[in-house]
C-alpha cells in the first residue's frame, strides 16, 4: 500500500461541481508529435472535460487507488510551516503536484520526506522539484510529457495577438462606455511581417511556430539542440545560435524552455538592451526566466513595448506583485496548461505513470525526468543539473 499526497489549486468560488458550458470536448488520440495521448487501464475516474484539476475533482484518482488499496490525501494547503502538505509529506510515498499551484520541493523538503519515492507533475515542467537533490536521494521525477503543449501554444499564440492588436486597453475602454478609436489604435499593429522569435522550439515552442506561420510571420528559434533542416525549411525559420543574436532580431520574443540555473533571468537588462524599441515579449513558460526588475526598467527605456505571461514567481503571486500593475501587461494566473482540454489528458497521464510505477512496470520514458540518481528520458533533453 503506497500513500499518495497530492497537492492541487482551490475548489472554484462558486462552489463544486461547476456548471459546463460544453457537454464534451474532442478526444485527442495522439499528440503532434505522433506519440500516443496517455491510455491508462482501467478507464478513467472521471468523464473528459469535468473540471478534475483542483481538490474536489482530485485528478480522478481515487477510484482505482483505493480499489487498488492505496491511500490518498488532496489538499490546496501547501506554503505555512504547518499545512497538510507538510504534515503528510514525511510518510508520502508519491506526491503529485501541478505546474498551476506548486508544491515546491526544495532539498530541505525532500530530507523530510523518508519514504518518497516518486515526485510527479500532472502537466508538463519540473522545475518545482529540487532535481539534483532528488537525483541525490533516489527520487524518482516524472511528469506527463506533452500533454498540455497545444494548450500552452494556443495560450501563447493568443497573448502575441493581443499585444500587437492593443486588444486588452481596447476593450477595457469599451467595457468602460468609451468610443475614441484613436486611443484604441494608437498602439495597433499588423503581426503580419512581424519577425516572431522563440526561445525553445521543442514541443511547445515548435508548435508555437507551426501557428504563427499562418499568421504570415518571419520566424526565428534559438535552442540547445537544432531543428532538423526539413523542418528548418517547412516553416522558413532562421536559427540563432544565442539568446543575444534572436532578441536583436526579432519584434515578439517568445521564451519557452524549461528553468534551471542557466536559464533562470536570462531576460536582464542586457539582453533588454539589445532588443528592438517596441519589442513585444510572451513568457508561458516560467516566471523567472525574466528578471522583474530589469523588465520594469527595459518598459520605461521602450525597449519592451508590452509582456503578456501566464507564469509567476512565486505561484500564487501575491497581491503586491509588480507584474499584476505594470503598464500595457497581458497577465493570467497560471492557466494556459489547464484547460478542461488539457486536464483530461494530464489527468490520465497521471493516472497511468501511477498505475505503472506502483505496478512495478517502467515508466514510460517520455515521461521520465530524473530516475536511477541522474537525469533521463524527457529530462535529459531538457534538464541540467
């Protein structure tokens, strides 16, 4: 009997079930990159486009683990010195967070935690773990691989549009009883022509691309690991070898790789500085990519010309937070990865990494990030330590 702790974001306001405006939603069989969506056995503990990602819809895991004779613990309650997360945390076997609402497991945590043996994201991203001290102790990391990239890039392709297109001031002064085209246009543009530049062009940011291609955009990527020149050709796209070089290049930057200490404020005043006045900057990927201060400053310079993200430092963001009050922002709390679309498929994969790791059978790789005390699979790819 293994004891699952899982750590999801609030019930909505409202009140639990929540009314849906949708009766069903499309089932996704395989991904883009022609790997299969999650299938685990038996079927599901909950019906596609339930709202499964916060603590009454519990990941529809409970039915085959208390089948199976596991125990489950769900709680929002994971930052005070004495919440459930804490209490729970030193005899969990597994604990399950999101990318939305993280249970940050730092190396202290996993000290405390003698039984761990599988620290699992239902979504994509594990930057919430401590993976060299989880590589060090003997955890296993997983996360389910693919499952909300399309979400994220739709989110993403969404913000780019709204900031060109000034459409957040625009509607806010129609929402406010205001007629003046002028005000609403004067920060309007065409993203036709535009130069669009990724930083990462994996699952995510290659599907990014994909997308704005149809909007008529010059594309540019920077990334470790080059894209095959096939795909190179398709799209029309211009590498760059460095962060420098694309930013100087391009109207929108784009960042979608993964945080880990190389990464962390790779936005900073120098490579502000180097950017195009009136360059726009989409971030779904992790808040401290950017560094706040130097963006407030590349803002008042008129280097950055508006920030849309989906992503926070710390998450929650607390009320003070600089980013919910700067001029011309495009935020969201944390939820382009956590649609109903997106919950049913993270949902499953979930489901069927638990059902593989408490089964004894291997994980599969696509979903692996740090096993065997180093990084592997998807991790490897990703990850530095």
């Amino acid at each position: 009997m293994a004891k699952i702790l899982c750590i999801l974001y609030p019930d909505p306001q409202a009140g639990y079930p929540p009314p849906y405006i949708r009766d069903s939603i499309p089932d996704i069989k395989v991904y883009e990159d022609g790997h299969p969506a999650p299938h685990p056995q038996p079927p599901l503990g909950f019906t596609p486009g339930e709202l499964v990602g916060c603590v009454s819809g519990e990941l529809g895991l409970r039915p085959w683990l208390e089948a199976n004779g596991h125990e489950l613990y769900v709680t929002s309650d994971k930052d005070s010195p004495d919440s459930l997360f804490e209490q729970h945390l030193p005899d969990a076997d597994v604990v399950i967070s999101q990318p939305f609402w993280p249970a940050y497991l730092t190396e202290e945590r996993l000290k405390k935690a003698k039984n761990l043996k599988l620290a699992l994201t239902a979504g994509v991203g594990s930057d919430n773990v401590d993976l060299a001290a989880a590589a060090k102790l003997g955890v296993t990391v997983a996360e389910v691989t693919g499952s909300n990239s399309i979400s994220v890039a739709e989110h993403a392709v969404m913000m780019a549009l709204s900031l060109v297109r000034n459409y957040l001031p625009a509607h806010a002064l129609a929402r406010n009883g205001v007629w003046n085209i002028a005000d609403c246009v004067a920060r309007g543009y065409d993203i036709e022509g535009m130069a669009f530049g990724t930083i990462g062009a994996g699952r995510i940011g290659l599907a990014i691309l994909k997308r704005m291609k149809a909007f008529g955009c010059v594309l540019h990527y920077m990334q470790r690991h080059r894209l095959a020149p096939e795909v190179e050709r398709e799209l029309g796209l211009t590498y760059h070898p460095t962060v420098e070089s694309l930013v100087a290049a391009v109207d929108i930057v784009n960042l979608q790789v993964p945080l880990y200490p190389e990464t962390r404020n790779m936005l900073n005043d120098r490579t502000f500085s180097l950017m195009k006045k009136g360059t726009y900057i989409v971030n779904c990927a992790r808040g401290e990519l950017v560094d706040m201060a130097a963006l407030e400053r590349a803002q008042k310079s008129g280097h950055v010309a508006a920030y849309a993200g989906d992503v926070w430092y710390p998450e929650p963001a607390p009320m003070d937070h600089p980013w919910r009050t700067m001029p011309f922002n495009g935020m969201t709390p944390h939820i382009s990865g956590t649609t109903l679309s997106a919950q049913a498929r993270y949902a499953a994969g979930t489901l069927e990494i638990l059902q593989d790791f408490l089964e004894g059978r291997p994980i599969d790789p696509d979903y692996v990030i740090v096993q065997g005390g180093g990084l592997k699979g998807t991790g490897a790819k990703s990850y530095e330590l």
